[in-house]
C-alpha cells in the first residue's frame, strides 16, 4: 500500500503538469494562483523598461 494518491480523471487545472493527480491542497493553491494572475490589471508596456515585472519594484 503506498501513500500516493491515485491518479482520477479530474479535469486539468492550469499550471498542473498533466496526468498528474492532484491534492486538495494543491489544488486549491493553482486555482488562487489563477485568480491572482487573471486579478492582475492589464498596464501599457514601459518605455525603455524590463520586459517583466521587476521584484524589487512588484512586491
């Protein structure tokens, strides 16, 4: 008997790596990861800045 959990067709999350089963708890951080990401407002490109965000400035 392993600890593993089995596999189950759900259907997939984004940001799971597929055929991968998944615990509640995984779950449950992908989906406020999407949320978080999909809450993000959409801004105008810098001129002259990074091509993404910058850690020290988007904490």
């Amino acid at each position: 008997m392993t600890d593993t959990p089995e596999p189950v067709a759900e259907p997939e999350v984004e940001g799971a790596a597929p055929g991968k089963a998944l615990t509640p708890a995984a779950r449950r951080a992908l989906e406020e990861a999407a949320a978080r990401r999909a809450a993000e407002p959409e801004l105008p490109p810098e001129d002259g800045g990074p091509s993404g965000l910058e850690p020290t400035r988007f904490n």
